[in-house]
C-alpha cells in the first residue's frame, strides 16, 4: 500500500496494564511493516510526550486520575479518529472493580494497615495526579469513533483494524477473534 | 539531596517513555542549575490488594496477571504458587510443574527481548543524543534492520511459548491453583524445538553486543548513574540461578552474604516496606539492616551476581565472562543490567531447550491437592526481579487478606539514586536540554521497571477536579481539602 503523505499514530496507556499494548507488538513481523508506513507520534513506544496533530489515536485503559482525564482529551483533540482498545477503554476493565469500594477505603488499606509497613502514610505530594471517585470508560469524557473489544484484543483483530483505518475504511472484526476471556 | 521547594525551578520529566507502566521525574533547580533535587514518581493507584478481597481464590491468578501486560504470567504463577499452598498441593506434579517453568521461561525470554530491542537499545545503538523522533523501534528498524527483526522475532518465539501452554499470548488461563489445565501436544512440542537452533544463536550474538558496546566505551558503561546497594533473589538448593522456585538469598555491596537459604513464606521477618509522600510505590528495605542502609538491587544484574552458578552451559560461560570483565568485583553499574539481562535471554532459550527435550511436558497428571490451609505466600524471579503474593483465604473460599511486593517495587530507592547520581554527574550546572534528560530516562530504563504495578492516592493540595462528559454535562467532581479530606 502506498500513500502520499505517512499517516501519523499515536498510542497512550491510561488505566490499562499493557496488555493492550503488547497485543499490538503480537502482530509479530507486520510490526515493521507498520512501521514502514506510518509515522509514531506520542507512544510508549518513542520518547515523543505531547501528541500532535495525528491521524488514528489508539488509547488503551480507563480513565482513573485528573492527569489521564488531561491526557485524554488532549488525543481527542489531536487525533482525527479515536479508537478505544480493550475492555479497560470500553468498560473501565478490572481496574473498575476498585468502583465497588469507597476511595479512602482503599487508600487506607494498601497505605496504612496492609502487613509488612514500617510506618504507614498516605501519600500527598503535589506530584501525584489526584485519584478520581471511580474508574470511567473513555466515552463518558469524550467522543469515540470506533471500539476494538477484547482483554487484549487479539493481535488478527487488532492488525486488520489498524489496516481498514490506514485503508480508509471503517474497521471490520474478525468475529472469531474477539474473545472476551 | 534536600526537599526545598522555596525558589526552585521545577523540571519535569512526563511521561517516562520507553518503559512499561506510568511514572514521571522531577527536578528542582536552584538560580545557577545545581539539581537540588531528583525524583522518580509512581503516580498511578489501582488497589489491587483491596479489591480482590472477597473473591474466590480461583478467580485470582487470571485477575493478578491484569496488573501488568508484559509480565502477566509471574503474575498468574505467583499467584498459583500461593494458592497451591491454600489447596493442599505443597508439591504439584512433574508435569504441571514443567508446564508453568515452559510458560515462565517462555516469558521471561519475550520480556528480555523486548526490553533490549523494542525499547532500550535505540539509547545504545543510535546514541543518548540522537534525534528524539526517531529514537525508537522505528529508528532501529531504519538503522539496524536486521537486530529490529530478530528482536521481533526472538518475542515473537517466548510468546508463542506462552501461547501454547498458557492458551493465549496474553492474560492466558493455563496456570490453576494446584497445577495446570493443559499440557503440551507433541506437534506444539516439535512446532517449538524448531525455532530453538536460531533462537540460540540470536541470544548468543545479542551478549556479544551489549559486550561490544561495554569495551567501546568503558569508562561511560561502568559509571553511568553508578551507586552500590546489596542484592536480593531467590536462589535453587545448591545456590543455582532459578527464576521459578527457590530460597532467598541477600548479599551486601561488596558480595558477602546477609542471609541465605531463607524461606519466602516467612517474607515478613527479613523484608519490610516504607511509604513515602511523594509516590504510590513503596521502598522495601531488610529489616535486618533498617530503612537507611537496608535497600537493595533486585532483576538480572542482582540474580546473576547472586548465584553461584547458571545451570546451564551457555549462559554459565557468559556468566564467568561477566564477572571476569571486572576482575571478580561485584558489579553495580546500571548499564550493566543490559548485559545480565542478555544472559539471562540465553539461559531462557537453553533452559526451554531443556523442557521441551522432557517427555514430562506430554504427560497428563496435571492436578494436586492435598489438606486445606488459609494462609499462602508465593514467590518466583518475574523478568524484573523477586515478585512476592501473599493470599489469606476464608472459610468460604473468599480471599480476605492480599499483599503483592511486585519486582518494580523492591528497585524504587535504587532507581532514585541512579537518577540523582546522573543530574548530579550531566545535568548539575547545566543548561538542561532533551538529551540531558534522556540521560535521566537512560538509567530509569536500565532497570526495565514495571511501573503499571503502582499507585494513586488523597493529598493535602487544596484540589478540585470536575469531569464531563462528551457533551459537556457534569459527570462527577471530587475536591481535596486542604487538611487531605475529600468532599
Ligand atoms: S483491556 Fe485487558 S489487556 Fe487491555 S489494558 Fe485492560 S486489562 Fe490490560
């Protein structure tokens, strides 16, 4: 496939593991395919820290913090299309079971009475972005064009999205690759 | 270095690239650039120990391993050797025991490959001043078209290792409490032992490589954000490197032995942690020498030191080559991490060479168990370091105490002083530019850290956040109150 001008993609982890992430390194030898043809904006991958204007934005995980809430909309903004990977992005995931349980609740546990501290504290430091109540899925804060679902999605799934998008296509699955497990 | 704040200019390093998980860096400087001080931040909070409280114990190897998806299965494994404990199979069978060495092995092989080529090497390879758009994987692939491959290609193998024994590449199933829910067929068996003579011999060129680069340039290899610390891994019976099961053993900075052949259930009396303000990852410390001198290295620099010895013949040589490089005299120097990590890639191919030559991995006696307990802690060498899950379980089989020292987190205080000895060595005085942080982000990233395993927490920052949504409407809102409530 050649285009006139390299698409340009950036990648983020919110509240995700990686997982997301790696699934997308699972593409194996299309990885330096892809690389071949588009350019990496922001990403774990490079050492690019603000996105800037970009074609696809892929962002993996909830959102859990004020920080990812910025980061989030900064790629909404930047990004022409904006593709939610995996059951974090689509559903807050795992991490979103913490919504059960009140905030200070768990903040004292895992700081103050969790075996093995020698003087527990909570942390406070300005540094640190503020936590929000509960986790959300990235379509409550901002507009999503299109959801790629999965815990990771499958390596097939999410090469053929990424190609229908390079494509200009709207992304079509492979339903026996979606596995929800 | 001092905690003044007063008239400082502030620097920040946000995101950390290039490493797993989500951390920043920050430095203050006084008028004339002197770094005053340097500071790596942990600043994502998920309560993982509080929230798998009242699950049943099943449902949490494939939980756990959602804390991080590079490592998932030390994860999955740690968590099955606790609760192996909780169902009474206090030795699982031969075959349900090579299984999950196949699925470790398999990862720490993907895992060490893509710390060294998709993330790391472009530092080394490409240079600490390159041009930052093209310091990546991508920039590799243009220059070193042949090492981008074989980096894709050597992870490529360790996750189709973990694919067949595990079901998936990631956040697989194949690990249960008390043993396996698969085993091995003899074409996925002969499928892998295809790969292997390749496999080899990339590991081995990839250790004369990171040597290469050690004896081009000694004098920066060997001082780079260098510091010395004691060292902590698990060991096997005869003192051997084993990354699955063993006894903990601690060495001071100089090699000489703190404890030995001690018994991971027992993690509580030799290792206790430390909150600080100003991250949500803890700092651990042996209690035996105290919060101030107590701190220690973890990962392949620490395990490959640690041992006596590597039970297997390749990486047993590249590991007498390592400490002959510096005449016997324990190693410390953070770019050093690269080159134990490479061996240990080495040791990983030998060792699944091993497993997959063992008709055991066939078998079909895949389950254990044994008399109920409450109580398990289990610990294994994950691809960064000793990762230690403990699991207390009710009379209902609902989980009721959780605690997780997760491999990044023994590292902290080491990854803070490599990072302070580096502004203190480049930035200190400077005029900060984007390769002088790199240099910070250099040595963070020696240490392969897995900073997905942290967390978030209420501070004492008067703070108000309003979230909304897509149309603008008022979703939720939380403040801090100065006195560190919440409303
Ligand atoms: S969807 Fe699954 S794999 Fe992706 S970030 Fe969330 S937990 Fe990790």
């Amino acid at each position: 496939m050649t285009t006139p001008r390299k698409l340009r993609i950036a990648t983020v982890s919110l509240a995700g593991c990686f997982g997301c992430h790696m699934s997308l390194l699972d593409i194996d030898e299309h990885l330096l395919e892809l690389l071949g043809q588009v350019e990496l904006d922001r990403s774990p991958f490079t050492d690019i820290k603000l996105p800037g204007p970009c074609d696809i934005g892929l962002v993996e995980g909830g959102v859990c913090n004020a920080e990812n809430v910025e980061v989030l909309r900064a790629f909404r903004q930047s990004c022409k299309l904006l593709v939610a990977v995996g059951a974090c992005a689509i559903n807050g995931g795992l991490p979103a079971q913490r919504n059960m349980i009140p905030l200070t609740e768990i903040l004292e546990e895992v700081y103050h009475t969790s075996p093995g501290l020698a003087h527990g504290l909570i942390p406070n430091d300005p540094e640190l972005p503020l936590p929000l109540d509960k986790v959300y899925p990235l379509h409550e804060i901002v507009r999503i064009d299109y959801s790629i679902p999965g815990c990771p999605p499958s390596a097939h799934n999410l090469w053929q999205a990424l190609s229908d998008l390079l494509a200009g296509r709207p992304p079509e699955l492979d339903q026996h690759w979606i596995r929800y497990d | 270095m001092t905690d003044t704040t007063e008239n400082l200019r502030r620097v920040a390093i946000d995101p950390i690239s290039r490493v797993e998980g989500h951390g920043k860096v920050t430095l203050l400087l006084d008028e004339h650039n002197h770094v005053r001080q340097a500071r790596l931040h942990i600043v994502e909070f998920r309560g993982f120990e509080r929230f798998i409280q009242g699950r049943p114990y099943w449902e949490v190897p494939v939980m756990v391993q959602r804390l991080c998806g590079i490592c998932p299965v030390s994860h999955q494994l740690a968590a099955c050797k606790a609760l192996d404990r909780v169902v009474g199979a206090t030795s699982i069978t031969p075959t349900a025991e090579k299984i999950r060495r196949l699925m470790h092995y398999g990862q720490i092989l993907q895992s060490h490959a893509l710390h060294f080529f998709h993330l790391a090497s472009p530092d080394l390879l490409l240079g600490f001043d390159s041009e930052p758009t093209r310091r990546n994987i991508a920039g590799l692939a243009a220059a070193h078209p042949d090492l981008a491959r074989q980096g894709v290609l050597l992870r490529r193998f360790g996750q189709e290792v973990i694919r067949i024994t595990s079901g998936k590449r990631i956040h697989g199933t194949g690990a249960i409490p008390g043993g396996v829910n698969k085993a091995v067929t003899l074409a996925e068996r002969d499928e892998l032992l295809r790969e292997i003579p390749q496999i080899l011999a990339w590991s081995q060129s990839a250790i004369t490589l990171i040597r290469r680069l050690h004896e081009t340039d000694p004098a920066l290899y060997e001082n780079f954000g260098l510091f010395r610390s004691g060292l902590l891994s698990l060991v096997d019976a005869r003192g051997e490197l084993d990354l699955y099961d063993g006894a903990l053993r601690a060495r001071d900075a100089d090699g000489g032995l703190i404890f030995d052949g001690a018994d991971g259930q027992h993690y509580g009396d030799l290792i206790r942690e430390e909150v600080r303000p100003w991250s949500y990852m803890k700092f651990p410390f042996l209690k035996a020498l105290g919060n101030q001198a107590g701190w220690y290295k973890v990962g392949p620099l620490a395990r490959i030191q640690n041992c006596d010895a590597i039970p297997t013949p390749l990486a047993e040589q590249a590991r007498r080559d390592f400490m002959a490089y510096s005449g016997g005299q324990p190693r410390h120097a953070p770019l050093a991490y690269h080159w134990a990590r490479m061996i240990e890639l080495l040791h990983a191919a030998e060792t699944l060479h091993r497993l997959l030559l063992d008709d055991d991995i066939l078998g079909n006696e895949l389950m254990a168990s044994g008399e109920r307990r409450r109580e398990g802690v289990g610990l294994l060498e994950a691809p960064r370091g000793t990762l230690i899950h403990h699991y207390q379980v009710d009379d209902n089989d609902l989980i009721s105490m959780c605690n997780l020292i997760v491999s990044t987190t023994h590292n902290n205080q080491a990854m803070n002083k490599a990072i302070c000895r580096v502004a203190q060595d480049y930035l200190d005085g400077q005029e900060i530019s984007e390769g002088l942080l790199n240099r910070i982000e250099i040595v963070i990233r020696a240490f392969d850290p897995c900073l997905s395993c942290a967390t978030h927490a209420i501070g004492k920052m008067p703070l108000q956040v309003e979230l909304l949504d897509a149309q603008g409407a008022r979703l939720s809102s939380l403040s801090r109150l100065g006195d560190g409530s919440y409303t």
